[in-house]
C-alpha cells in the first residue's frame, strides 16, 4: 500500500459525494461556516488516525485507520425533516460501504449511522453522522538496494549445512 496523501484523500471523499449527491452542498468541515451553510449539505472530515499495529507491514510506514466523518445536515423546515435526514444518511453509508474513492487505502468499513444530536447548530439543523474507517498506511516505505537482493538461492539437508558442507548445496529450482 502506497504513502495516503491524506489532503488527496479528502478532497477525493468529498468529491465522490459531490458527484453522486448533485443537490447536495458537500464541503470540508474546515471550509464550512454554520451561519453561511447552504443546505442540504454534506460536511466532511477526517476525525482521527488510529495506530494498527496489527497492520503493520514492515516497510517503515506507518500503519493506521484514517476515521472520516460525513455529517448530513438539513434544514428544520425541511418537510418531514427527520426522515429525509435519515434517508440521505442511509444513502450515503450505501456508497461509503467498501468504497475507496480512488485513494490507494483499504475498503471503508461503515461503523456508525445516527443522528448527531450534540452537533453546535443542532437547533437549527438536523445532523447525522455517517462514520467510517480506512486502513492506510502513512510515510515513506524503505526500498531495499537492488545488490542487496540474492541473486542465487542455495538449499541443502540437515544434517548436510553450514560451512563444512558447502560442496552439498544445490541451487533452488523454481
């Protein structure tokens, strides 16, 4: 797995969504001003980056799940405002499932769907949470030399190793 450029990835994230939900402003939480915020509207953001020790493939990277955040807000006088809320959140964790929007990290793993009832402007709005993970991998991986790679492979049998037994050794055969 390539170095995720996280700015990429979110503005890929934001992107996709914008494409599939054409009336629906999508922005980034940090360029989203609640008193300006046009609605419908669909505020990304990545809300943390979750070590993976598990994951990790020894390459120098850094091996985490980058956890997004996609909040569907509509306004209060939307008719039936609650179930368009959920509708729209319902349809975005329907594209979110196992999608990668074209960034070189794992499938997305949808792990909430509910409604944000702590969100600031939650008096004015109604807010859903749609949360989901990638696993990535951050930084550079280390390449090895290209001389530091074995050109020959030689085998042998127990009790038949080591230095003394050099002559037994056989080259391996794919």
């Amino acid at each position: 797995m390539e170095n995720v450029d996280l700015d990429a990835a979110l503005e890929a994230v934001r992107a996709g969504f914008a494409e599939r939900f054409p009336g629906v402003n999508v922005v980034i939480a940090e360029d989203a001003e609640d008193d300006e915020l046009p609605v419908p509207a669909l505020v990304c953001q990545i809300s943390e980056i979750e070590p993976d020790p598990d994951g990790d493939p020894l390459t120098g990277q850094f091996p985490c799940l980058v956890r997004v955040q996609a909040r569907i807000v509509l306004g209060r006088r939307t008719p039936a405002v609650r179930m368009q809320t959920l509708k729209l959140a319902g349809a975005v964790a329907a594209q979110v499932h196992a999608e990668r929007f074209g960034v070189k990290w794992g499938a997305a793993t949808v792990i909430a769907v509910e409604p944000d009832e702590f969100a600031p402007a939650a008096a004015r709005f109604d807010v859903w949470l749609v949360e989901w993970v990638h696993a990535a991998r951050l930084g550079d991986a280390f390449e090895l030399p290209p001389e530091f790679l074995p050109s020959e492979v030689l085998v042998s049998h127990a009790p038949r190793v080591g230095i003394p037994h050099e002559a037994d050794y056989e080259e391996a055969q794919p």
